[in-house]
C-alpha cells in the first residue's frame, strides 16, 4: 500500500467531508477543482494513491469514493483520546468547545504549568498540572494533543509528548516543533497561517 504523503492526506480529508454534503451521484475531478480550488490534475493524483477503482469514465462515484477516503485514511472507529497542553486564551476556548462532536476523536485530559488554572477552570474533564504529563498520558492511553503553551514552552512540552507515544502533535504555537517521525506535528499558528497567505508568491 502506497504512503500517503502529508498534503496529499490534508486534500483527502477535506475532500471527503465536502463529498459527505455533494449531492450528486457522480463527481467529476473538474467539479472537484471547481468547490475546492486544487487543479484537476492534482486531485487524481491524491485519488490514485488509494490505489482504488471507484472511477468511471465520465466522474468517480460520489458515496463508493467517500467511503473509500474514509476507510483509507481512518481505518478503525474506536475513540482516539487528546489532551489540550496549555490553558490560556486558547486552551480555554477549546475546553468546552463542540470541534470534535461526532468525531471519534475525544479531549479526556487539559494540562498546564500554572497549578491555580488547573484548580479554577471548569471542563468536562479532569485538568493536570504539567508535572503529571507523562503518568496522565501513559494511563489515559492519550494520542494526540493539541499544544497552546508559550513559545518558550513549546519544544520542551513537544520532546516530552513524543517520548510519551503521543502520534500526533496539533501546534498552535508559533514555534517550529523538532519531534522523531513517529510523531506528526500539524502546525495551526494564526500568525504563520497569515505570513503565509500575504507572502509574495
């Protein structure tokens, strides 16, 4: 089976979400380019890296390619348990937020260096000081977190996550995370995002 490489993986995921709302019973790779913006041609690239037949000659089955993305890219339906690693503005907001309802994706653990926040906040679930990192994640069975901490803190927190079997780190520090393979770091910064869009081309 062919490795999917990473932004070929981010274009699959968005495309079977806007498959999951298309109504039509056949998409075509130019339709594709015309809701998401990716040519034509790189669409049936990320396609044939399913290593799939799915296709017909005039579009691609809209429900058999969805379910084909699905099964490809999250092959099991078990919960896979997060943590949110800071608790400032950010972190808070995503406390009690509804991003990962329906998903089998669930936040079970918060963490932060400052011990009054741990005490003061309210969450659906339980909130750690920092210290507690490694026995928390290791008990939990936790695989993915979402790091909010202070740029100084972020690759300190990020070597520990990854020494701890965490698969998946969702960076929303402006830091350049230095982690093995084993783990993956999807960076979210607001500010990167923004130099990005207004760099010159």
């Amino acid at each position: 089976m062919k490795e999917i490489p990473a932004p070929s993986r981010r274009r699959l995921v968005l495309l079977e979400r806007l498959l999951s709302t298309y109504s039509g019973e056949k998409i075509t790779s130019q339709k594709i380019q015309e809701l998401s913006g990716w040519t034509a041609a790189v669409i049936r690239r990320d396609i044939s890296l399913l290593e799939i037949h799915c296709g017909a000659s005039n579009g691609y089955k809209t429900e058999d390619l969805r379910k084909a993305i699905e099964e490809r890219l999250n092959p099991a339906d078990e919960e896979q348990k997060c943590c949110i690693v800071g608790l400032g503005k950010i972190g808070q907001t995503l406390l009690n937020g509804t991003a990962l309802d329906g998903s089998p994706f669930k936040l079970v653990a918060g963490f932060d260096s400052n011990v009054n926040r741990t005490e003061i906040l309210r969450s659906s679930f339980p909130l750690h000081p920092t210290t507690l990192l490694e026995s928390v994640i290791e008990k939990e069975g936790i695989k993915y977190a979402i790091l909010t901490v202070e740029k100084n803190e972020a690759p300190g927190i990020a070597e520990r996550l990854a020494k701890c079997g965490v698969r998946g780190i969702v960076n929303y520090t402006p830091c350049v995370l230095s982690v093995p393979a084993t783990t993956q770091v999807e960076d979210v910064c607001l500010l990167t995002v923004l130099e990005t869009l207004a760099a010159k081309k």
